[in-house]
C-alpha cells in the first residue's frame, strides 16, 4: 500500500510541475510553438479547464492554474500523511 501512495504522490507531483513548466512557457512567446510545449498543454489543459469555468481571469491573469497547483499539493500532502 505504500508503494501505491508513494507512486500516486509522485504522479501528482509530476502533474504539479508540468503546470508549473506551462505556467512558464506562457510567458515566453516563442516557445509556445514548440512540440514539448504543445504536448504539455494537451496533457494539462483539460483539468486546467475545471477551475477556468469557475476563476474568470483577474487583470488578464490567469489564476486557474495557481488554484491547480493549490489542490494539488493538499492532495499530495493528504496523500503522504495517510
């Protein structure tokens, strides 16, 4: 069983820093045409989606994915504890 929560809390670390890494990439311009970039975004967008239905932009600043990363740290955290 530990191994499986170890695995799921690594997953959901590495889905935390793939946000992160979009994050990133959405500011700088010209890497939001590269092939690792579009991969990332297909892989991340749809549970990005979830909290952009709900979080309009502030300001023309995105905060869906600050509140991804949110709620994927306290799943990460809960996880590790149990």
């Amino acid at each position: 069983m530990d191994l499986l929560i170890n695995v799921a809390v690594w997953l959901l670390n590495a889905y935390s820093m793939m946000i992160f890494i979009c994050v990133i990439i959405s500011w700088l311009p010209e890497l939001q045409h590269n092939k690792i970039a579009e991969i990332l975004s297909r892989i991340v967008d749809p549970f990005l989606a979830m909290f952009r239905r709900f979080i309009p932009p502030i300001g023309g600043v995105d905060l869906s994915s600050v509140i991804a990363l949110i709620l994927l740290r306290l799943a990460a955290s809960g996880l590790a504890r149990w």
